[in-house]
C-alpha cells in the first residue's frame, strides 16, 4: 500500500527526472552537479529512496530555478 509520503516521493522524483530530460542533462551530469551517486539519483527518480535537502538545493542550482520555483508542481 502505497503510503502519501510515497506518493510525494514518487511525484518529486518524476518532477526530477522531467526536468532533467527537458534540459537534455543525463543521470551521471546530474548526479555529478548535485553531489550524488547516479544510483542515489536513480532511487530519488523511481521514489525508492528520499533525497536529502542539501542534494534537492543543489539540483534546483543545476536547473538555474530558486528551490522553491522547483518545489511547485502546480506551474
């Protein structure tokens, strides 16, 4: 049974991979610009696994938007 924290995770974790693709960024550019493994990215994509803040600060860098532009799923 699929808890709404898993379904948070789920739904950050596409929001990620979305973004990622539609900068043309692959897993291991990502990764590399956030400080984490392409495995960890690959779990925080998927929603296996919850993302520390630092990693989610340093992806919304990457992408060029505030955190909290990120963080919006109803833009």
């Amino acid at each position: 049974m699929k808890t709404m924290k898993n379904v948070e995770l789920i739904k950050l974790g596409q929001k990620i991979k979305f973004e990622r693709m539609k900068r043309h960024f692959s897993q291991e550019q990502l990764a590399e610009l956030s400080g984490m493994s392409v495995h960890g990215l690959s779990n925080v994509e998927t929603g296996k696994t919850d993302i520390r803040y630092t990693n989610l600060l340093m992806i919304a860098k990457a992408f060029g938007v505030k955190l909290c532009e990120f963080l919006d799923f109803n833009l």
